[in-house]
C-alpha cells in the first residue's frame, strides 16, 4: 500500500464564517391574473364547494375536518402564486401538498362556509388574483387514496405473512392541528373494528403497517377521511449474487496489524459479512438481526470486501480506486431469498427502519458512513419522496452520519441501452430509498467496452438505474465502477472481491456503492476536527469528474453520471500550484443575502484590463423538509452567485452606472421559461447540492471586482415560525488556470491571509504500511 503522506501538499483554504456582508434582499410583487375571474368562474368553484359540503359532510362532522384537494394551474404552482389568502385559518387552511400544483387544505363545515362566501363576493386585487390561479375544489377520493391502483393489485403485491398482507398507510399531517388526534383515533377505530393490526415501529411521520385480509380491508382504509395513500409494504431487496471467475484469495493482502496508524470504519447494512480469514480482522464489531436459519452471507461479504482490498482485487481500476484502509462494521438485516441457498424470508422497510435505529444510537459516533447497498420493490416517483427515503433523512440528519445507497438495477432483458430509449425513461428509474436527498446515490459504469450490445467504458452500465429524483433532484448523485454486462446478459464481466470460499466476481450498483462509501469515509476521517456531512459531501462532489472526458458532466446527462466519478483521497482535499480551493462554512437567514465584495482574484488571471481563468462552485446544505409536501419536501434553497461589476455608460445621458454580471452559472440547467415546474426541472431548484462552473473563455472577461453572493430561498412559510432556524450551507470555490501555468495557489494564498479570517483545511496522517526492521 502506497504511503500517501505527502510533505509537499497545498492545503485548502477554511475561511471562517461571519465574514460576508449580510443584506436585506428587495421586495416585490405581481399582480397578474393567470385567468379571467368573472361570476361564470366564481360560481364554478362556487359549485365545487357546495359538492363537497354536501358530500363530506358527514365525515367532517365525525372527525371535526377533513382533507380537500387543490389544483392549480401550472402556471401558477410558484411559491410567490400561492393561495394563502384565500385558503386560510378563516377558512380551509394549507395543510400540505402533493405533485407540481396540488394543494392539500383542512376542510371544515365552518371554514367551507367562508370559503364559499369568499368566492362568491370578495373582489380584493389579493383575492381575486388568488383565485384566477385556482382550476378545480375536489374532496380526496378512495380511487386517489389508492393512487389509481385497484384495490385487488395491492392486495396482489403486498408481502404476506401467514394469512395476512402487510400494506403501508399513510396518514394526512394537519401540521400540528388539534384536529389531527381524532383523524388519527378514526383511521385506528376503523381498523380496530375491521380487526386489522395496526404498527406504526419506527416511522416517526404518520405512517403505519396495516395488515389486510381482503380487498374490501384495502377498499375500507381508502375510504377513511383521514387516509392520505395506501399501497403495499415495499421489501428491501438486493440483487441476486452471481458469482462468477471464483478462485482463491491472492496471497499478501493488507490486514490491520501490518499498519501503522488508524483507519475508518464503514457499516455494511447488508446481508453479513461472513467469517473469512484476514478479512475478518477489519470487522470492528457486529450485529446480527436475521435469525440464523435464514442467513445467507454471500452479499454481505461481497460488499465488504470491496471496502477492504477494492484497489488490491482490481488492479485494473486502482487508480479510480481510494487506496487507503478502510475497516467495516457488519450490520446484518437482510434474510436469505436465495431458495438455492436455504430458507428464505423477507424484510420489510419497517424493520429495516428499526434495525437502523438501534445501531445508529450505539455506533454513529464512531461510524460516519452506512453503505446499503439495497434496494427496494419501490421505483421512486417525480411527484413525491418515498417514505423511507424521508425516514432515512431523519435519521441521518439526528445522528450526523452519511448514508451511501444503490441506485438500484434493472434486471429484465434487454436491459437498458444508453442513451436511454423513451420507453426506459420510465421503466429504468431509481427505486426507494435511493431517493434520500441527504444520502449519497450511486450508480454504476462500465470498466469495459460491451458495444454494440451493451456500454461503452465509462458509460452507465446496462443494469443500472437512472435519474431524476423526486422534484428533478439530482440521482444518482456519484457513479463507480459496478461490472457491466451486454443488453441481453449473455455477456458478463464483473468487478472482483471476496466470496465465502475465495474470490469471485459479480456486478450490480450495489458494488459500485462500497467504493464510493470508502472514499468518502476517508473524508470524514482524514479531515481533522470531523467535518459535518454537509461539508464533507460539498468536499466529495465539487471534485467529482465525468469518467469519459475528466471534464464536467454536461447538461442532460446528470440524471446518469450524477455529478459524475469521485477522486480518491487526498486529491480531493488538497490544490494544486495552478489552482486554489476556498472553503466557506457559514449560515442564511431567509430574507437576507450574504455578500463578499471586491472578492480576492490571482493577479497572474488579470492581463490587459481582462479576467482569464476558469472557476468552479459546489453548494451544499441539509434543507429543512417536511414530508407532508410532497414534491415540495425540502423547504429551503440556496442560490449561489459570482461574477464581476463593470461599468454601463447610458449612452443618451452619459451616466455610468455600476452593474453586476454573474459569470459562474449553475450547471445542468436549460434556462428559458420562469414556471416554477421549468426552474424545478431544468434549474434543479430546490435541490440540496448545486453545482457551477464558468471559464472566462480565450478573451477573457472586463470587469472591475469581484462579487460572491448567496441568497435563502423558503417555501410554506417556515420563515415565521418559532423553531426556524438559519440554514447551515457548505460552499466550495476553485480558481484555477486551465492552461495549468499561472501560480493561482501561491497569489491566493497571499492575498487571503491579509482579507480574511482563514485557516488551512486539516489533514491527518494515513495509515501506512509498517516498516520492516
């Protein structure tokens, strides 16, 4: 193993926080009407209202409220468009939203009654303009409970136990309403009644396992007014092991004892890791929640070997491959389902929720990175998070850890070509919990070249799963090398680690995960204090690379590469003499920007009056959610800004005037139209990473100084509440001089210790191996 101490490195500079100017940013407001709002129209919604009462009354009238359904026009879906007004505390208040354009309100006979006198008599600009955004007033429907999925195909696809089958329900969330404990007491009284057991485990939202009998048990819990969706309980699964090449371990693999220092340690959350010689010495400890007749360890031991000896297995890949030792803590959940290797059980999200727990509160201080190389029945949808993935955040963000999670594969032939055909858009998605906007994605690449049936080198390999997540975030978020195979798995190579027996190879994202998983633990690790997951992950992601060019990951293939190969420790953690990385930790408070004017620029990059060079930004924070929005479930987004101020000369007046030209535009983006669904899709918008480059091209670019500008975005309000607090962000600059000459570190370096409060990025020692005597 290399020593990777290096004496020469250029560390990255920490500028400490509070050191940017904060601003109040400007008002505004619109007027428009997005159609005309004439008596015809009034009396359309009028009518709606009065359905509903007529309809939902007796419901109501039980649990005190009930939830109605919203739409608005999608051109008026922006946060700066929203009914708040006219659906309010006086009336049917904003409980939470579904897709692009539904609104959730609480509806009660009172609050109905005002709402229909609105309606009909309000003309106020406020009002009328609200109401010109609105298209239909409708009561939640069974058949919207079920998500248009006949009760019988739930019941079909739900997992069974003994004679019973195990659903999912969720619940609408009143946000603290005193109405939402008799919606809670009816869903359980209806069910009490039906005798179906109800659990809620470890789901902290208003989630539950219901088991079922029948299809009128599923038609009966979708016709509770209180029911937000009901559908089968998602398996966690993992692809079959395959196998293939066995042969025997090659002699002279690292073990703990030959090192000299200390190492990471990464939780498998996997089927176990079995006890195999040598390898066993880097399992730091063990927990076992599968019952020992249902073990089947195959899986387990696979991922964990990547972790352990991934660059000495594949030689091949050892320059993509972090090269430092990394240890692993064996978290065994998932039963066998190989009925080829025994009996076979299942596991649940539920149970998989509770296992998590439990090891999380002994071990996460010690243990910052969980692979779950994992998937489950679940493909994710664009108009909402899964609940697991929401779980998943929760528990990443209480315990401050970072969770790594497979993308997922495709596994029915043909599998699917890149780029992808229309019909694979759909079909080859991500499945749950790949979905966690705090966990890092991965995906798989091809380390061969399979054409003209199957991938070329660096391209996503033909079984793995793609991009978009929910709200167009970005998923996966990194890709690795995982196997590859031909469209029609005829042909199969796979990446090598460890099997029971020896060595094997196989593939799947899901071995593509564990090394990615020990890069970003070493992060974790070799900084020094531990940085927060928001700045090790900004860290992890500014340096990742498309595979096929090195470059940056172009526009409209984010949703394969992510943001593309991650670099190994420690070039992500340190500069070059060409270039000059800058660290900022630091807080928004909504309402407010954060400036840094006349922002430091290498004097080497300013020739002849022109800014030259090329610059590149990563934007990190944890948003703060909710997931009774739906697709909108993170509430908070950043946008970054960095450019120079010139001077305009009017030229009838002869004045100058002082502007601002950003010149470092996010990436993956296709600017055009302004509809909130555009700046989702295209914009990325409210996505918890954000990535921008900018190179000044051949000619440069005029200016006077530099400007750095960050500004907070809220949604829902949460501004106003108590609990709110400023949002945490990690931001990473990089200038660099793209014809690798000018001395960008050293200029840099000279000009920040006289403008700021800095400090340099902390890097321990690696392990390395022990000199011989």
């Amino acid at each position: 193993m290399a020593d990777h101490r290096r004496p020469d490195r250029l560390p990255i500079k920490l500028i400490l926080p509070n050191q940017g100017k904060e601003k109040m940013v400007p008002g505004g407001g619109n007027k428009k009407l997005f159609r005309p709002v004439d008596s015809e129209y009034r009396d359309s919604l009028g009518r709606q209202v009065k359905a509903i009462r007529e309809g939902v009354g007796p419901a109501m009238r039980r649990t005190g409220s009930a939830p109605l359904r919203v739409r608005l026009l999608m051109t008026a879906a922006a946060k700066s468009h929203r009914p708040e007004h006219l659906f309010s505390v006086d009336t049917c208040p904003i409980i939470g939203a579904g897709r692009i354009g539904e609104l959730f309100v609480k509806g009660t006979p009172e609050g109905l009654a005002r709402l229909a006198g609105q309606i009909a008599s309000n003309t106020s600009d406020r009002i009328t303009k609200e109401l010109s955004c609105v298209d239909a007033i409708e009561p939640v429907t069974s058949v919207l409970r079920r998500e248009n999925i006949p009760a019988i195909e739930i019941l079909k696809k739900s997992p069974k136990r003994g004679s019973e089958f195990l659903t999912r329900v969720r619940l609408f969330d009143l946000g603290g309403d005193p109405d939402q404990a008799r919606l809670v007491s009816d869903f359980e009284a209806t069910c009490q009644q039906r005798g179906l057991p109800v659990s809620r485990g470890a789901y902290t939202s208003l989630t539950f396992e219901v088991r079922c009998r029948t299809t009128e048990d599923i038609n009966a819990i979708s016709g509770i007014v209180g029911v937000r969706s009901i559908r089968q309980m998602p398996l966690i699964r993992m692809l079959r092991p395959k196998l293939m090449n066995v042969t025997a371990l090659p002699p002279g693999l690292p073990i703990p004892p030959d090192l000299e220092g200390d190492f990471p340690i990464v939780a498998v959350v996997d089927s176990g890791v079995a006890v195999v010689p040598n390898l066993e010495k880097w399992v730091s400890g063990r927990q076992q929640d599968v019952s020992p007749r249902y073990r089947n360890p195959t899986h387990g031991t696979f991922v964990a070997g990547l972790i352990c000896w991934g660059a000495e297995l594949n030689p091949h890949l050892a320059s993509s491959i972090d090269p430092n030792p990394c240890g692993v803590f064996d978290l065994e959940v998932i039963p066998n389902y190989d009925p080829d290797a025994g009996e076979t059980d299942f596991l649940t999200e539920q149970e998989l929720l509770q296992s998590l727990v439990s090891a999380l509160g002994q071990h996460a201080n010690r243990i910052k990175v969980w692979n779950l190389s994992l998937g489950s029945d679940d493909p994710c949808s664009l108009d909402a998070f899964s609940p697991l993935a929401e779980e998943f955040d929760k528990l990443q963000e209480r315990f401050q850890v970072t969770f790594v999670i497979s993308a997922g594969n495709y596994t029915s032939p043909p599998l699917l070509d890149y780029p992808r055909t229309a019909a694979q858009l759909s079909d080859g998605r991500i499945t749950s919990p790949a979905d966690s906007v705090l966990g890092i994605t991965v995906g798989a690449i091809s380390h061969l070249d399979y054409a003209p049936k199957g991938p070329q080198r660096n391209c996503p390999s033909a079984f793995s799963r793609h991009g978009a997540g929910p709200n167009y975030i970005i998923k996966p978020d990194l890709v690795h090398y995982g196997g590859t195979c031909s469209l029609d798995l005829a042909h199969l190579s796979g990446i090598r680690s460890v099997s029971v027996g020896g060595s094997a190879e196989d593939l799947g994202t899901s071995f593509a995960t564990p090394l990615v998983s020990r890069s970003i633990a070493q992060v974790y690790h070799q900084i020094t204090p531990t940085p927060s997951p928001v700045l090790a992950r900004a860290l992890f992601t500014h340096h990742a690379r498309d595979p096929r060019t090195s470059g940056r990951v172009p526009d409209g293939e984010e949703n394969y590469f992510g943001f593309g190969l991650p670099q190994p420790v420690p070039y992500c953690l340190e500069c070059t003499p060409f270039s000059s990385t800058l660290v900022f930790e630091d807080q928004l408070r909504p309402g407010f920007f954060l400036e840094w004017a006349d922002f430091p620029y290498p004097p080497s990059l300013y020739r002849g009056g022109r800014f030259f060079g090329e610059i590149t930004m990563t934007v990190a924070f944890s948003p703060s959610r909710s997931g009774r929005w739906g697709t909108e479930y993170c509430e908070t987004n950043i946008d970054a800004h960095f450019g120079v101020y010139f001077e305009r000369v009017n030229r009838a007046t002869g004045v100058v005037k002082e502007v601002f030209k950003g010149l470092v535009p996010p990436e993956h983006k296709n600017a055009g139209l302004l509809y909130e669904t555009y700046q989702i899709e295209k914009l990325r918008k409210w996505a918890p990473v954000r990535t921008y480059s900018g190179k000044l091209g051949p000619n440069g670019e005029r200016g006077q100084s530099w400007r750095l500008l960050l500004r907070l975005l809220t949604r829902h309000g949460i501004e106003a509440q108590e609990t709110f607090k400023p949002q945490p962000f990690a931001l990473i600059v990089t200038i660099s001089d793209p014809e690798r000459i000018a001395p960008v570190y050293d200029e840099m370096a000279q000009i920040v210790r006289t403008r700021f409060q800095a400090s340099n990025l902390t890097v321990r020692a690696v392990a390395r191996i022990r000199p011989t005597a």
